[in-house]
C-alpha cells in the first residue's frame, strides 16, 4: 500500500520548480469535475480531477496509453526535465508479474468505464500517459492527474507515473495479495481517486464503510484499522478488484461500462478454489488467490445476470440489492487483518461477493437472479424483475420491487412479496410448512402440479391468517383477509399443470358521478386468471353501461413478448349491448387476454370490420411496450378522431390506469370498470362500461 498518494504537497515539493500543469501528458490533459451532487462515500475517494481531451476541459478522455520504462532517460527526455528525479533514484524496470498486474487493472477499470487503454511504442511522456517503474524508496507511490488544486498538485511531466516499491512486486500468482492490492491502489491515484481514509479533502469514508471492502483506496483493510500506516490482509485475502466506491468514482470520472447489454452471464464461483465463472468459462480479470479466499466486486456491464450459488450448501445471505453483498462461503471469507489469527470473525470479510453501485439511476447493472443451497438462506431481491431460487433449508426470502418469481424449495420458508406482480412458484409438497405474507390480487402463490379449483382447497381462517391444505401440504397465509375472496386458477391442462392462488378484493359499490377513492383504482390485478394456456375459454359479459357516449369495446391477445393480436370488437354500442355475453375462445398458452375502449366509438366508425390491428405511429407492429398506439382497420384505413383507452395503463396517454378490477359478487369471476374520459379530466367513478369476465376458475369466499 502507498505511504502517499503523490508525494507533492504543493508546488514547491520534490524539486517542482517551477510546477507545469497545462502539457498534454501522453496526449492527454486534465480538467477538474464537480462532484457535490454524488454519495458522500463516492465523494471520498475522489481528487475531482481526471484525465480528459483538453487543458481544463470538461470531455473525459475515452483512451489513454501506458509504458514500461526501460531507461530514466524516458522520463528526463521532456521540455524543461523531470520535475521529481528523486524518484528515479534507483530505478528498475518492472517485472513479468508487474506488468501482468498492471494489465489485469487496466483490463478492470476498462470493464467498469468506458475508458481504454493501448500500450505505447515509446515511453516518453509525449506518448505514454500511465508509465511505471520500480524505485527504491520503500513504499509505492502515484501521481495524480496533472493539476494544480488544493488536494495535491501534480506536475504534468509526471502526472500518471507510478512507482512500486516492495509492497508492489507481486508474485506471479498475484490475486489476493496485498501486492496487488497496492498496484490497484496506486493506478487509482493515477486515474483520479484519493485516499478515502484521508477526512481533509471531500470528506473520508463512513467508518461501516471504511475498509477493504468497500475501497482498496483506504489504508484500512479491516474496519477500525489504524490509518496513519496501511494495514494488510492475510495472503490471498486482499481484494481481488477494485470494490464498489472506488467502481463508483472511476465510474463518475470516465462514465459506465454497459457493453454487455443484451446478453446472459451465470456467474458461479468454485467452492474450493474461488475461482469465479461466467457461463462455464473462467471469468476475464480474475484468478484465484493462494487461499482459495472469494473477494472481489461484480460489475455486470449491464449482461442480465444470475448468480448459481446451488454448489454452496451453508446458510448463504444473498442480497441482490445495490451496495450489498453475498455471504455463501464462510471458509472462504478473507481474513482482514493479519496480525489477528486467520479465521477471527470480527476481522473477517462480511461477504465472498459485493455488488457495485448503480450508475446515474441506470438499473441494467444489478444482479437479476440468484440460486441458492440446501442451507437456511437469506435472500433480498431489487428493484429488478428477479428470479429468486432458493434450495432447501428453512429459507428467509424478501421480494422487494420488481415482478418478481421466488421459489422457496423444500423446507419451511417465509415469503415476503414486494411491490409489483409478484409469484412464489413450488410443488405443493415444497410448500408445506411455508409462511407468505401480503397474498394478494397482484401475489399468488403457483401450486406446481396440481389443477385444483376451490373445493380442493381447505382453508381455515383466523382474524391475521389463513392456513391452506390441499394434498396433504399445509402453508399459512399472513395477513387479513376480507372483503373479497381468493381465487384458484388452474392452467396448464395435462401437459403442465399448476394452479394459481390468490386474493382480490370485490369492486367497490360504482355511483354515478362519485368519484373512486384513488387508492383504489388498480388497473388489471389478478392476471393469472387473464391469462391463457391454450384450452381455457372466455366470456364476457357487458354488464352496465353509464355515460354519455356509445363506446366501442374490444379486446385482444398479449403474446408472451408483449407483441399485441387477435384484435376485435367484442361490443360495438356499449349502451345497446347492456346484459349481453359473448363467448371469446381461447388464448395461447401464456398470452394474456387485453381490452380496449373507444370513446364514442359506435357514433364516430358504427360497426367496425373484424380486420383490426394496432399499430404503432409509424406503422409497425404493436407492442404494450410502445405507448400510445393506432387503430387500424385494412379496409378502411387508420381509425383516427377517438380516444382510446387501454387496460394496460402504460398505453394511455400519462400512463393512466382506465380501468378498476375486483371480484363478483359471486366470487366466480371477474369484473372490470372502465373510465371513458382520461383520469385527470374525468369524474372517476368507473362505471361507464362494467363488463364480467368468467372462466371455469373457482373462487373460495370469505
């Protein structure tokens, strides 16, 4: 570790006389950046200065070169000479190792930045921004960015040279060693990054967060450490990469790495060795330490990514969040402090695996899924759609935000569901014994297996739970339970079948010109029951109509891809149709069934041919992604001058939900109000069209 970031205090330091801040260094400039808006932790590894195209300038350099030294007569070859020879005083040219660890460096800063890096053909300063050497003053050290601000100015003859001492000579095999850890350290300070124990300039880190986990720019690699000196890990438990404040500031500096947007990485880690996988092949950038220690940050460059713990059997805590980690190895925890024997728990890494900060809000970074062991597991999802896969064991699952699928696994398990549409999918005999909170008409729990209606079901119902059986498996539902009823939709047939639960509460009492509390106006829930599976038929029935236009009412057919089809006029005349039912067949196996509304659609196109289509503004085909569509008919042209309302709110214009859902008086279907003015200009009371729809689902009143 370096005994200094740049060892020039000010102007004056290490025969710096006089200070030259504008020469391009490599081709390269410095310019200063404000970073007041960013996370205070983020703030505290950074100089706010970095590498850029211009003097002073505000565009962040996106290639930068490095050289290895063979002479001091590179570094003295510049106008006006070296400004810190000191430094030279026993030059050495760096070894194979060194350079491969410089490399492995560069080759991770590029994976996190969009920043790159070439080797030059000539080491001078004219062509190389990055050079590096061994000298002979103990530590190691680094030069900043060329600039002359309060932190610490740096001349640009040298700014980006780097100098290892004995800290810095790694072995061959060099992931894990405090050795490489320095070469990481001292490449931060050449990039822009400061110490982050260091309070005097932008603050220093969190004292939770101040050590190795979180920054390798700290000199305390266990919390609590003494930072006038560095402090070492144990061999092969230093940090493997640069870690998430340090991923963050690089990040700030030289923007985000999302190369790899659109593909799938698993990454899974071996449980002897560490060594880390991606798709079966051994990961770029990495290697394994000497103690088969597992200590590294992930940036995904926004791949959607699932990690496969399931060869980890121990209780594992798995937390998908940004900022968090993965515990799933203890064994192969680093060891901190090695003045402390290995193995003492308050010195011990609190996980195998951390996960990076999210860029400007950018969300393609996080983890998407994880698998875990037979142990009793933690597992926290994001704010991403995740896949949650737990083994068995008494597990412990938080959905958060996202739609999210969760499988417990054998073992009795707790289901907390998050925002969004929500499943927890297990055969019935994994169930047994499992506690899942918040059921409700956006959560069902997939009984995998089994086609069952209400009558299959046994429920025994309390004041905060109700505990369900069927099959001889039991698991409790928490929470209260009333003014609507749960509902099983089986699916599936023969080939796959699986029965979907779930609680919605009844429509509210609809009056004229009232408007509905807007708490309550849920758009489409329940959407197990609305989707299909190939053999399940429909129908709906226009059950009201109170408003002052003939609306138009139709529906149609979301793929599983969200590509929109099958598009027809189920009502023509809303208020002429009053009591009617139309049969609608069958939809495809997981596409789910759509409506649409046509303000005053009779009065303006009558009765319609059955050759709809919707279809983007520029012609394409339609998708519930694209906002707001157009209705098409091939034979009559674009159907223009209506508004259209959607029961999937993202279509609507302001994203407004136009429709209200809940159960039937009867608890065997469903019944959907629909506004036929947009929310922010109409009287919201959902009674304009209310239609039922059915199917031969079974509903378990309450």
């Amino acid at each position: 570790m370096s005994t200094v970031a740049s060892d020039n205090d000010d102007t004056d330091a290490d025969g710096w006389i006089p200070a030259i801040f504008s020469l391009p260094k490599g081709g390269l400039y410095s310019g200063s950046i404000d970073t007041s808006t960013l996370d205070p932790n983020t703030r505290a590894v950074m100089m706010d200065y970095r590498w850029t195209t211009s003097y002073g300038g505000d565009e962040a350099a996106t290639v930068a070169t490095y050289a290895f030294p063979t002479s001091t007569t590179d570094y003295t070859n510049v106008a006006g000479g070296y400004p810190a020879p000191n430094l030279l005083t026993g030059f050495q040219e760096v070894t194979d190792a060194q350079k491969a660890a410089v490399k492995t460096a560069f080759d991770l800063v590029s994976s996190y930045t969009n920043l790159t890096f070439v080797e030059a053909t000539s080491a001078s300063a004219q062509d190389a921004t990055f050079r590096f050497a061994q000298y002979s003053q103990g530590g190691s050290e680094s030069n900043f960015p060329a600039n002359s601000g309060p932190y610490s100015p740096s001349d640009s003859r040298a700014a980006g040279d780097t100098y290892l001492g004995g800290n810095g000579n790694p072995p061959t095999d060099y992931f894990g060693t405090d050795h490489f850890n320095t070469i990481m350290h001292e490449m931060g300070h050449a990039f822009g990054l400061k110490h982050g124990h260091d309070a005097s300039f932008n603050g220093a880190l969190a004292p939770d967060k101040n050590d190795n986990e979180f920054s390798v720019m700290t000199y305390a690699s266990y919390f609590g450490a003494d930072t006038n000196g560095a402090t070492e890990a144990w061999v092969g438990s230093a940090p493997q990469s640069y870690m998430m404040y340090d991923i963050a500031a690089l990040q700030a500096y030289y923007g985000a790495n999302f190369s790899k947007v659109g593909t799938e990485a698993v990454y899974t880690w071996d449980n002897v060795t560490g060594e880390q996988f991606i798709n079966g092949v051994r990961a770029a950038n990495t290697g394994v330490s000497s103690t088969g220690k597992i200590f590294s940050t992930v940036w995904t460059e926004g791949a959607l990514t699932t990690y496969d713990l399931s060869n980890f059997n121990e209780d594992q805590y798995a937390d998908l969040r940004a900022g968090h980690w993965f515990t799933f190895s203890k064994a192969q925890l680093a060891d901190l402090n090695n003045m402390a024997p290995q193995g003492t728990e308050e010195y011990q890494a609190q996980g195998n695996i951390y996960n990076s900060l999210v860029y400007q809000g950018d969300t393609r970074s996080l983890i998407s899924n994880v698998i875990t062991g037979d142990g009793n597991d933690t597992i926290t999802g994001n704010e991403l759609d995740n896949t949650l896969t737990a083994g068995g064991g008494n597990d412990t699952i938080f959905g958060g935000a996202g739609n999210d699928t969760i499988s417990g696994g054998a073992g009795a398990d707790i289901v907390t569901f998050g925002t969004g549409i929500n499943v927890l999918r297990d055969q019935v005999a994994d169930l047994n014994g499992d506690i899942v909170m918040d059921l409700n008409a956006n959560n069902s729990v997939d009984l995998l297996g089994v086609l069952a209606g209400r009558t299959d079901f046994d429920f025994v119902v309390t004041t905060d739970a109700t505990t369900v059986s069927i099959d001889g498996a039991s698991f409790e539902l928490r929470g209260g339970f009333s003014g609507g009823a749960f509902m099983a939709t089986a699916r599936g047939g023969d080939v796959d079948p699986s029965t979907s639960l779930t609680f919605v509460d009844y429509l509210p009492t609809l009056q004229e010109g009232v408007a509905v509390d807007v708490d309550l106006i849920n758009g489409i829930v329940n959407t197990p029951f609305l989707t299909g599976d190939g053999t399940v038929t429909y129908s709906v029935t226009m059950e009201s109509a109170i408003s002052a236009y003939s609306n138009m009412i139709g529906a149609y057919s979301i793929s599983v891809d969200g590509t929109i089809s099958d598009v027809h006029v189920l009502f023509a005349d809303s208020l002429a149709s009053i009591g009617q039912t139309l049969d609608i067949g069958a939809l495809d196996a997981g596409a789910q069934l759509g409506f649409f509304l046509v303000q005053d659609g009779f009065d303006l196109f009558g009765a319609l041919p059955d050759d709809l289509s919707f279809v983007t503004s520029g012609g394409g085909s339609a998708d519930v992604d694209d906002g707001t569509l157009l209705l098409y008919s091939a034979s009559r042209g674009y159907l223009s001058g209506a508004e259209i309302f959607h029961s999937t709110a993202g279509l609507n214009a302001g994203g407004y939900a136009q429709v209200l859902s809940g159960t039937t008086a009867d608890g065997y279907g469903m019944r959907y109000g629909f506004e036929d003015i947009s929310q922010d200009l109409g009287d919201n009371d959902f009674q304009d069209v209310v239609l039922t729809v059915r199917d031969s689902s079974a509903f378990y009143i309450i």
